[in-house]
C-alpha cells in the first residue's frame, strides 16, 4: 500500500514524467554552459531527477523548476570542486542541445550572432554570465534566479545590467571593426 507521500505513486510518476519532458532540455542546456561538457551535464540533470524522485511532491510541486535549477547549480559547482577546472562549451555541442533545427540561411546567421555573443560572454565574470543565461536562455525572473544563485534580487537586476551593458558595448565595438576591415 502506498502513502500520500509516497513517490512511487501513479500519479506521481506521471507528475515526475512531465516535470522532466518540460524541463529536461533547459537544465541540459543550462549544466552544459556551466561545466562545457554536455554529458557531465546530463549526468547532473539525471541526478537532479533522482533527487526529484526521492522528494514529496507537495514539498516541491509549486517551485519544482527553481528547484531543479538549484539543485542542478549545486551539482555542477560540485563537479567543478572535484574536477578544479572548467572549460567552455564547444558551438557543436550547444547546436546538438538545441531546439528546432532553422533553415540553412537562418542557421548561419544565428550562429554568427551566437557565436559572437557567446564569445563576448565568456570574458564576463561568471555570476554575470550565470545571471544572463537564466534570465535570457531559460526565461527565469529575477526572483527565479535570486533563489538559484543566491544573490539578492537587487544584485541579480545589477548583474544582468551590468552583463548586458558590457555585452552591447563589446559587439558594438566588434561591429564597428568588422565592418571597418
């Protein structure tokens, strides 16, 4: 016989099958940026999930995805305390964890635009860089990713001004030397 609690209930894991359908790619995504390697990745969301499993749903249901973006942060600051590195994502690693495939003329000019962002966003410091992608990639609010990162809600709206600020200022600036050459 099963508990209230228990989450070996059948609508539990049907809750657990749709929680992971909806947010499984984003969190990919989001420990493939931090650790650069989309395996180390999926490892760390596969865990997150487990973790999931072992949770009272009514515990977690109403935030599950601040949650999962927690415990996934967690785990890849864990992976980098073990392994004292961290390199960056590779484009054809992020193409693979991407959505839609675009038509060939859209895929060029987006990863054109990509990869100069993503080039510019890897010199900014790490929390700013953090702050961007929650925000920007996986549409957190501000209050999401407070309680993601453990910054204060003002120094969240700093950091993503401050990030997006130099940002404008470095394609800007490569925009102005492109087309000068």
């Amino acid at each position: 016989m099963t508990t209230q609690n228990d989450p070996r209930r059948p609508e539990d894991a049907a809750w657990i099958r749709e929680v992971l359908e909806r947010h499984e790619r984003s969190l990919i995504l989001y420990a493939s940026r931090m650790l650069g390697d989309v395996e180390r990745a999926r490892d760390c969301v596969q865990e997150a999930f487990l973790r999931l499993c072992n949770q009272s749903r009514e515990e977690v249901e109403d935030g599950v995805e601040v949650w999962l973006f927690t415990v996934v942060r967690n785990l890849c600051h864990d992976v980098f305390r073990k392994e004292s590195r961290m390199t960056e994502l590779e484009d054809e690693r992020a193409d693979r964890t991407a959505g839609s495939a675009p038509t060939p003329e859209e895929l060029a000019e987006v990863k054109d635009s990509h990869s100069r962002v993503l080039e510019s966003m890897t010199s900014l410091p790490p929390k700013q860089r953090e702050v961007l992608q929650l925000k920007f990639q996986h549409g957190l609010s501000y209050k999401e990713i407070s309680r993601i990162t453990q910054e204060s809600v003002g120094n969240v709206g700093w950091l993503l001004h401050t990030g997006l600020k130099t940002l404008r200022g470095r394609l800007a600036t490569s925009e102005i030397q492109g087309a000068e050459a």
